[in-house]
C-alpha cells in the first residue's frame, strides 16, 4: 500500500463504524459499478415476496431452520 493510501486507512479507522462502512460502499461501488438493472430487478422481487408474505400466500422459515439444512447439504 502506498504511503497515502496508509496515511488514508489510519484517519478512516477513527471515523465511526457506520460511515466506514459507508465509504466501504462506495469504494466498492467505484471498483465494481452497480448494474441499475439488476438493482431493480432485485427490489422488485423483494417487494413481490414481501407483498406475498404480508397476504399469507407464503410462509417464513426461521434462519436458524435454514441455515441448519444448508449445513447438511454441504456435508454430503
């Protein structure tokens, strides 16, 4: 890493951990732009399954549940 780049690391750790993530973000951003599309696309599907939920067509699993059956599919 170069000097300013340090020089830069060291003043970041001393802001707080929300607007070091939000620089995290953006810095990300500038290395690997969001497609707007694909953002879209994604929120609208969240909103669908969100709507489904709220209506009762769909029912929610518990992380815990989910994460234990992902944990047996990888063992096998």
């Amino acid at each position: 890493m170069t000097a300013v780049a340090e020089k830069i690391y060291e003043e970041v750790l001393d802001l707080p951990a929300e607007e070091r993530l939000h620089l995290i973000d953006k810095l990300l951003q500038s290395v690997t732009p969001i497609d707007k599309s694909i953002e879209k696309a994604w929120i609208d599907e969240a909103e669908r399954r969100y709507k489904e939920y709220k209506a009762g067509k769909v029912k929610a699993i518990p992380g815990d549940e989910v994460f234990r059956k992902i944990q047996r599919r990888l063992k096998k």
